[in-house]
C-alpha cells in the first residue's frame, strides 16, 4: 500500500530515528503514530534540504 511505500522511503531517508518509531508495515494507527511528534518528518525535510527545520 502507499502506507507501506511512504513508511519505506520514511525509514530510509531518516534512518535510526523513524526505524524505531516507524514499523515497516504500519496499521494507520502505527504510521499516524510514528508521525504525530513531527520529528520524523522534519529529519525527512533536513535531509532533502539541509536546515530547513531548526533543531
């Protein structure tokens, strides 16, 4: 599913961080879950373009 697909890209792009947060085959609940602090998405963003999330 684009779930799974987006978990994946997710994992890769973060690493570490969203691998222990973030399962490989997340319910709805998991993937909302792993996203809700934002972390996981900002890490994304930085790593597409270097600071653009402050830490």
């Amino acid at each position: 599913t684009r779930r799974y697909e987006a978990a994946g890209w997710l994992r890769k792009m973060v690493g570490v961080v969203a691998s222990r947060d973030l399962p490989n085959e997340p319910t709805e609940e998991e993937f909302l879950l792993g996203l809700r602090s934002g972390s996981i998405l900002c890490n994304a963003l930085n790593k597409v373009h270097a600071g653009a999330v402050s830490k």
